[in-house]
C-alpha cells in the first residue's frame, strides 16, 4: 500500500519585525527564489500592518499569506483588534494561533485559543495550532501531559468536518530563538508522534495520519534537511531565519527535497 504523504509546510512567521520597505524586498525576494513549485506550500506572516502590501507581491504566486493572530468576534467593539473576515478580505489563507510568545507574553489562555480555532476555522481561515512546553516542563518530564493538555483544550469541541483546515505546529519554547537549546530531531520526531497519537485519539487514527505537524524552534538551512527526513516532520514554521530571503529559500529547497525522496520512496512502496 502506498503510504499517506502530507502536505508539507514551510511558513515563515516575521513576529513584530520588518517595515514597509523590507516587508516589500523580502516578500519579493521569497517570489522570485520560488518559481511556481508545488510540492511544498509556503506561507508568510507579516505583521498585521504589512499584510496587505505582501498579498499584492504575492499575488498570483504559489506564497500564501498568512496572519500571526486573530480576535475571535466578526467584528465589534474591540479596540486595537483584527476579525477573521478582515483578514480573508486582505487575502489571508492562513492564521497561527496559539503561538508561545501569545501564551506566555501575553497571558493568552488554552480556552481563548480553543474560541480563536474554532472561530477562524468557522470563517474559512487554515489555522496552524502552535503547541509546546517550556524547558521545565521538559526537565521534569512534563512534555507529554503538557502537549496533551493544549491539545485538548486548544481542539476541543473543533468539528471533524473543519480538520482540513488544521495543521499543528510543535514548537518547544526553549528551543525558539535560542542558540543554546535546539531540538534534536529525534526530540522533535518523539514529540511529533506524540502529538500524532493524541489526535488520534480525538478525531480517529484517518485524521491522526494526514493531519501536518510542523516544527518550530531554531530552524536554519544547516539543520531543516536533518529534521525533514524524521518522520512525522511535515515541515518547518520559522521565525529569524525567515526574515532572511536566502535562508528561507534554502529551507523551502530542503523541504522540496525531502518531499520529492518521500514520493519516490512511497511510488516503490506502492
Ligand atoms: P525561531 O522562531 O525560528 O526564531 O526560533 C520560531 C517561531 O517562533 O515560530
């Protein structure tokens, strides 16, 4: 039987970084080292105010365009916030929630979150889930509870109908940013499966084996192709090195790669 191949993901989430000149250059930059490959899908998130300026770069490329957050209302008397209908209106594909610097920076709660999911998958919006523990979850063995925990709580009651729209990303939150701390594959691969396991168990093992789960946390080109060829590794959402064009597009080349190994081996599989 030929094995379930899953759409892989390289998103670039720029944080609160870049002004209008560079958002510009960079999302040029990204188009151009791009042409119009298929195999993986490439995304980027610009903050809130450049959202618009990078759709029209991107416009009629294969880069999608994507938010770093959302409130969970159509629209209302919420001073200083951004709707999932504004951000289909600007062109927006995707939307990360959940994102560690959200949860922990800004006190963003499981439950909030679950509300932020369900809504943007409502409106039609692809959500990319970010979940992972911190460096003393990790040391005192709390990994496994703690990705269970935002999994449940963050997916609860999202209906079976709407998972297409979902992909997950595991982001240890010692390793974002960090020279120090970096996962090892084989940690992200153990935590991938976790997660994998744990959807199962919630929308059924179908689900569990085409949901994507990327990883997040120091990803450069000199470590994206070691993590690529683990399994489970759908891919990578990346923050410094997707503020630099070069690096980007060498990882987005890296993903390419693995994808097209993993379609050779499954066409011998098959
Ligand atoms: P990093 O950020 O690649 O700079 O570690 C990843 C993220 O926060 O999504």
């Amino acid at each position: 039987m030929r094995p379930a191949i899953r759409q892989k993901y390289v998103v670039g989430n720029w944080k609160m970084y870049t002004n209008a000149a560079e958002a510009r250059r960079l999302a040029k930059a990204v188009v151009d080292g791009m042409n119009m490959e298929e195999r993986v899908s490439v995304t980027l998130c610009p903050p809130f105010p450049y959202l618009a300026l990078v759709g029209e770069i991107i416009e009629g490329s294969r880069v999608a365009l994507g938010a770093q957050n959302l409130y969970p209302e159509k629209e209302g008397a919420f001073t200083g916030e951004v709707s999932p209908t504004m951000l289909l209106d600007l062109g927006c594909k995707y939307v990360i929630l959940g994102h560690s610097e959200r949860r922990h920076k800004l006190g963003e709660s499981d439950a909030f979150i679950n509300q932020k999911v369900k809504v943007a998958l409502a409106a039609g919006l692809d959500v990319i889930l970010c979940v992972g523990e911190t460096l003393e979850q990790r040391k005192t063995n709390q990994t496994e509870a703690l990705l269970d925990r935002q999994l449940t709580l963050g997916l609860a009651d999202v209906p079976a109908d709407s998972l297409m729209g979902l992909s997950i990303a595991y982001e240890p939150v010692w390793a974002i940013g960090n020279l120090e701390h970096h996962a090892t594959p084989q940690q992200a691969q153990d935590a991938h499966a976790v997660i994998r396991h744990r959807f199962g168990e919630m929308f059924g093992e179908k689900s569990a084996q085409t949901i994507s789960v990327q990883y997040g946390g120091s990803v450069k080109p000199d470590n994206a192709g070691a993590l690529f060829c683990r399994d489970g590794v759908d891919g990578a959402l990346i923050g410094g090195a997707s503020l630099h064009a070069d690096q980007f597009l060498a990882i987005v080349r890296a993903a390419i790669s693995m994808s097209q190994t993993q379609e050779n081996t499954a066409d011998t599989a098959a």
